[in-house]
C-alpha cells in the first residue's frame, strides 16, 4: 500500500507542477533539432525506423536493464529493498534510510530528465509533453506489479505492442486498450502480474 500512496502522490505533484509551468510559460513548445548523426533512417520491409528512434529504443533498454541491475543485483540495491520493508530494522543496522531514499527520488528525477532530453528532438518542449504519458505510466506500473522494477520493464515493452497493434488495426481503441488490460490483469491478480501478493 505504501508503494501505491507513494505513486499517487508523485503523480498528483506532477500534474501541479504541470498546471503551474503551464500558467507561467504556456504550453507552446520549442522544438530541438535532431543531432546529424541519427538523421535518416532504415527500411525493415515491414516498417521504416529512422536512426534516431532506434538509438532513443537501444539507450533506453540499457538504461532499464542497468537500473534493474542496481537494484535486484547489488548491495545497495538490497539496502534500499530492505529499507521500504522495515526502516526502522535497518536504520537499526547503521544504514541512513532517509538519505537512501532521497537518493533514490534524485534518481529517478535524473531518470525523468534523461528521458526528456531523448525526447527533445521527437517531441516539443512544453511543461506537458509528458502528460499525454502520465495515466499510461500508473497502468502499466499497476499492470506490471507495484515495486517489481523487471515487471515495471517487461509490462511496458508488452503495453507499447499492445498498444501499436491496435494502432494498427484498430485506432480508436489505441486510447483504452492499455486501460481495459490493467482492469483484466487486476480481476484475477490483484498485486499485477510480476508483483507478490500480500
């Protein structure tokens, strides 16, 4: 329950963040020019991937696969899975918790950031170009299972197929389809596919 207050309350932060840079700024965006390099792109047969979104989809699995590691695989990742269970039991053992986690918000911010910069020659730069991105990130941290970094990954892969397919084949379901698999997902497993029941 702590991990799903915890998403509530940076979701609510952000969309108030969001309405206060929009009320200074506006939401008119500026646009990023894309690096020569990664200009052009490369046919597949079935689709063309321009060079860019190729390098943004590479960069991005590692840094996925790198997080996922610091986590599950090291020991300050289990300082920091062990610090979420029981604070008090490993504060008790000398480890600054509250230093950890701040530590680890810092990080996800950098994380937060780095995708807006990836982003930048894609997208404008507004105060909202993440928010068309917010609800489907709850669902998919829902769908995935809450605290289950490797769930948080493989569900967001699987969602983005999901949801190019229906693109594809039928658009107007694009918007919901994410939405009708969290509902499907959480009538038979409440804690979401990779997440542990309590």
């Amino acid at each position: 329950q702590d991990h799903i207050y915890s998403l509530l309350l940076t979701f609510g932060i952000a969309l108030l963040m969001q309405g206060v840079l929009t009320n200074i700024y506006g939401v008119s965006g500026l646009r990023y020019s894309m690096p020569d390099l990664f200009k052009g792109g490369i046919n597949l047969g079935f689709m063309f991937l321009p060079y860019y979104r190729a390098w943004v989809i590479g960069i991005a699995l590692v840094v996925c696969f790198g997080t996922w590691f610091m986590i599950e695989k090291t020991k300050l990742g289990a300082y920091l899975r062990a610090g979420t269970e029981d604070a008090q039991l490993m504060q008790g053992f000398g480890i600054n918790v509250p230093l950890l986690v701040s530590l680890t918000y810092g990080f996800g911010v950098a994380l937060a950031a780095f995708a807006g910069v990836l982003a930048a020659p894609i997208y404008s730069v507004t105060p909202v170009m993440g928010s068309h991105i917010l609800i489907t990130v709850f669902a998919v941290v829902v769908i995935g299972g809450m605290g289950s970094i490797g769930g948080a990954i493989i569900t967001g892969i699987l969602m983005g197929v999901v949801e190019g397919l229906t693109k594809t084949f039928y658009p107007p379901a694009s918007s919901a389809v994410i939405f009708l698999v969290m509902v499907v997902v959480l009538m038979f497993r409440p804690a979401g596919l990779f997440g542990k029941e309590a």
